[in-house]
C-alpha cells in the first residue's frame, strides 16, 4: 500500500511539470524534431495531457522507420503499441482517435499498401476538420493535414502529396513542415522553381535561436545554392 502511494505520489509531482515539457515538444516538433519533442515529453507520458502527443510522435516516428525496414512486422510493432495506447483513450479524447487513424495509414504506407492509406487519410482529414470547425485541437503537433502530404511524399505519388500540402496550407497554413513538403514535392516534379520559392520561405521562418543545424534547414540552404534559385549570396544557418 505504501509502495502504490508512493508511486502514485511521484506521478502526480512528475505531471506538475507537463505543462512546461509539453510546451517545449510542441517548440521542437514545430522545428521538425520529432525526436525532441518524444525525449522532452518521456518523463511525463503517463500524464492526462501529454500521453496523446507522446505516444503519437513515438508511432510518426516509429512508422517511418518501418517504412525504411520494408514494413516488417517486427518494424511495424512500435508503430502497433502506440496505436493500442491511442485506442485505450479514443474513446474520451477525439485527438486520440484522429491520431490512431493516421498511424494506421502511416502503417500502411510502411507496406506501400497505398490504396488502405489513402482510404485512412480521408478518414483521418474528415474527424479533424470536425474537430477543428468546432474549435477543437486535431491530430496533436503535427495535423492530420500535414501528415497526409508527408505519406503520399513518402510512397511516390507527388500528384497527391502536392493537392495534400496545398490542402494542409490552407487549413493549418504555412507550417515548416507544409513548406518542406512542397518544396519536396516540387523538385520530385521536376518544378526547380517552385522548390527554390518554397525552401526560400522556409528558411526564412526558421527562428533564429531553432537549435543546432537541423539537417531540413542545410538542405534548404543547401538547395538555394544551385544557381536555378538566383541567390545573391547563401542562406544563413541557425546558430
């Protein structure tokens, strides 16, 4: 009995500051950290408000990395816990839901299973307007509209990952993850121009004090050194 107690009571005194680390992870998954955004909210995803975010960046994460691996179904099992943790608060939470639905298509694009993904995402893109018409939150840090542009990038349909980004601009507007993935997508589809114009404004939101040299930014700069861009000098990195 102490021993609960004394358990719960540490929870309790570690959920005091989830305010502050969830902060801090929206902070670096604006910047594209997903990987800082999970570390900072680690501690404290037992919590009632950062257990959704945690556990859907975990999956993001996690899907991409099966994606590289084939969609093995020793990859994909990450991805599966996070969708059973999400499943567990669905219920009282609609951004549980919304998130769940988009690591199943994350799932599915791991596979290359194109069609089940696409079919997900127009599921997962309706529960979030609902939500957001309604002046609720979605998909937590990184909307469902964002993720669907980074999907159809990452399973070579530039076509759709375009009409996704464009659909993301102009409900959740230009993010650095909207502009990366247009940038991205225009290059795949041979339009120099449009990629120049998009890593342009990306590096241009970049907030001076982001963090290091995140590799998006040096790929950005990087870009804009080609001549095709016309820049009169190169873009300065972060400090």
């Amino acid at each position: 009995m102490i021993a609960l107690l004394l358990t719960l009571a540490l929870g309790q005194a570690a959920c005091a500051d989830s305010a502050a680390l969830l902060a801090a992870a929206t902070e670096r998954a604006a910047v594209l950290d997903l990987q800082g955004a999970t570390a900072r909210l680690a501690s404290v995803r037992q919590c009632a408000d950062t257990a959704v975010p945690y556990w859907y960046l975990q999956g993001l994460i996690a899907a991409r990395e099966a994606y590289r691996a084939g969609g093995s179904p020793e990859s994909l099992a990450p991805v599966k816990a996070a969708i059973e943790q999400l499943a567990m608060r669905a219920a009282e939470m609609p951004s549980a839901e919304i998130a769940r639905v988009v690591l199943l298509a994350a799932s599915s694009a791991a596979q290359s299973e194109r069609d089940e993904m696409g079919l997900l995402l127009v599921h997962a893109l309706d529960l979030e307007q609902k939500q957001r018409s309604a002046g609720l939150p979605g998909a937590p840090m990184v909307t469902a509209h964002e993720v669907a542009g980074d999907l159809w990038l990452q399973v070579h349909r530039f076509d759709d990952a375009r009409q996704a980004y464009m659909t993301a601009l102009e409900h959740v507007g230009p993010t650095k993850r909207v502009m990366l993935g247009l940038a991205r997508t225009a290059l795949r589809q041979k339009d120099v121009a449009g990629s120049c114009v998009q890593y342009r404004k990306l590096v241009g939101a970049w907030p001076p004090r982001a963090g290091g040299d995140p590799p998006e930014l040096a790929e950005a700069a990087a870009f804009l050194r080609r001549p095709e861009c016309r820049m009169e000098s190169t873009p300065r990195l972060a400090n």
